[in-house]
C-alpha cells in the first residue's frame, strides 16, 4: 500500500509552476489594461459626461480626487438630470388682439340670418 501511495504521489502533477505562470500573465494583463485606459481617454469621457449635465449642475460636482471618482458623480448627475421631469417650454407669442372675422358667405341663407340676429 506504501507503494501505491508513493506512486500517487510521483503521477501528481506539480500546479504551482503553472499557478506562478498564470499569475505572471494576470499580472501583465493588468499593466496591459492601465496602461489602454488613459488619462486623456478619461478626460475625454469627462468632458462627454458633463455636455449632458445643466450648466447649474456641473458647478456642483467634484473636480479633484481620482478619475474614477470624478467620472462617478458625472454618471449619478447625468442619471439624476434624465429622471428629472421635463416642463415644456411656454409659449412667449403675444396673443391676437383682434379676433378673426368669420366669413359667412359659404353658409346657407338660414344660418346667415341667424348669425345676424345673433350678433345684435
């Protein structure tokens, strides 16, 4: 039976070359990752975040910490500005002061007396 145990553990295979080996390639797939993502690539989704928030809004938000963060509090303004109701604008057209006159002309004989009766 010790043989069998000795052999066992002869056929095993060693994982810890491998788990170094996988570990060393995460390592420079993270380094390849930051370096992909930028500063200016940040700035540059900055700069689109806050296009969308009201002019009002973007006096609130932060402008120093880490990009993350700032990119962050973009995304909630832009989120909180899209829930936010929509009034429609008012209408600022001065309104006729003269009312239109009605042409009775393609009125039929009856309606026309009527509307002359109505009138005085």
């Amino acid at each position: 039976m010790t043989d069998d145990i000795k052999e066992n553990a002869a056929n095993q295979i060693d994982l810890t070359a491998d788990i170094a080996r996988l570990d060393a390639e995460l390592k420079s797939l993270r380094e390849a990752t930051r370096t992909a993502i930028s500063d200016d690539d940040l700035g540059d989704l900055i700069t689109q975040l806050e296009d969308m928030i009201p002019e009002g809004e973007r006096a609130k938000l932060p402008t120093s910490g880490s990009r993350e963060h700032q990119i962050f509090s973009r995304i909630n303004a832009v989120l909180k500005t899209q829930k936010a109701p929509r009034v429609p604008e008012t209408d600022t057209k001065r309104p006729a002061l003269t009312t239109p006159s009605t042409d009775y002309t393609g009125l039929p004989a009856h309606a026309r007396i009527a509307a002359g009766y109505g009138k005085a």
